[in-house]
C-alpha cells in the first residue's frame, strides 16, 4: 500500500509512490486503510468516491481550485496567443500543451466557441482569455510588458533553433495556411521559424506551438522543478 503524500511533497520532482493507479485511485480508505487528512485542498467528494481526473498524482483528490492556485504559484511568464485557427481541434492541442508547461495563459483571437475535446479536460486548470481581434491582444502584450513573437515560417524569420526567446513573451500562432496575419506580423517584435526538412510547407499547428512553447522551457525554465 502507497504511503498518503504531505504537504510540502507535492512539488517534489520524479515519480511518486502516492496514488499510482493506470486509471488513477480509488477512494481515500480503500486506498490507505485511513481517515483522511484534514486538508482544505482535497476534495470530499473525491476521498470517498475516488479520483479518475487526468492530473499528475500529486494533485490526486485536490480541489480544482486548489490545484489551479498551486499552479498559479509557479507559473512560467510566457503567454501563447492563437489566431483565427482553422480547425478547433488545434485549440484545445494547444491548450493541453500550454497547461502541461504551466504558461501564465492561453489567448483565442477572435472564436470564443472552440471544440474542447483535444485540450482533454485541462481547460479546467489553464487561464484562457478571449480577444476580439488581433490590434485588442497587441493592446493587451503592450500592457503586460509581454514582448510578441509571431511564429511563421516566412522571409526574414530567425530559426528557433538558434533564437533567443524573451522571457516575458506572447507567443503568437496563425493559421497553417496563411499563418499569422499582417497585424500580429507587424505586432510583433520577433517571428520565428521552425526548421523542417521534408516536402510538406507547414506542420500542424498544435504541434508548432508545442515545439515553440519547449524552445522557451529549455532557455529558461528551471528544470528542477519539473514533475
């Protein structure tokens, strides 16, 4: 039987012996053979019927709010922004990429409805903001600080390979046809390609961002603290 974690264990990087379960744990006493623990973050409901949420083991019976506020606490100061995606789906890949390197938020230009099945229920922990158009979230970068990188393979582009990301930045997607359109073009202080080698003219862009969004975590992010 796995020990019941503390609360100063839940940011302790590498695999944990709590809750290991392929489909996640069963309610607290089935689980320990214990009452409990008296900790506002967990979840009552969750203690007596189980915990089967897609969420790494050390938020397992936690509260959504809790593990949102945790979150908050060590949240990377990059943003990524997706600008009139063609297909929803490339959405929620997006916000299930963004969640999983903890950004400080997710941007949707212009769509409030998006299909939410490819982010995988993590649009529970993620901040995600809407803007009506591309010249309202330039407003906003401008107003946090946020340096804007548009990410397109276009002309006088520097490879992300090589490119050093702002910290505090807005990474800014378009369409995979297009690309991003002439305002976040001329927006945007830093556009960035990605390197590709075979015959096709644009990868997914779900994928982009999320090879985007790991260019930034090995140029600044503190590994340590990684799960």
């Amino acid at each position: 039987m796995s020990s019941a974690p503390t609360a100063d264990q839940a940011h302790t990087p590498g695999p944990t012996e709590w809750g290991e379960h392929p489909h996640g744990v069963g309610p607290w006493r089935e689980e320990f053979g214990t009452e409990p623990p008296d900790d506002p973050r967990l979840d009552p409901d969750l203690l007596d019927q189980g915990d089967r949420r897609n969420v790494v083991d050390a938020y397992r019976y936690w509260r959504r709010e809790a593990i949102v506020a945790d979150i908050d606490s060590r949240r990377h100061p990059f943003h990524v922004a997706i600008e009139n995606f063609g297909h929803d789906a490339n959405i929620g890949t997006v916000v299930r990429t963004a969640n999983a390197f903890a950004a400080a938020a997710v941007h949707i230009v212009g769509r409030k409805r998006w299909n939410r099945r490819g982010a995988m229920v993590t649009d529970r922990y993620q901040h995600i903001h809407h803007h009506a158009d591309t010249d309202e979230l330039l407003r906003f970068a401008e107003t946090e600080g946020l340096t804007v990188v548009a990410v397109d393979n276009v002309p006088g582009s520097v490879p992300l390979e090589t490119a050093t990301l702002p910290r505090d930045c807005l990474l800014l997607f378009g369409q995979e046809g297009p690309g991003v359109t002439e305002a976040a073009k001329k927006g945007a202080l830093l556009t960035v390609s990605i390197a590709q080698f075979g015959s096709t003219r644009s990868i997914n862009a779900g994928v982009a961002a999320g090879i985007a969004m790991h260019a930034w975590i090995r140029q600044h992010a503190d590994l340590a603290t990684a799960w």
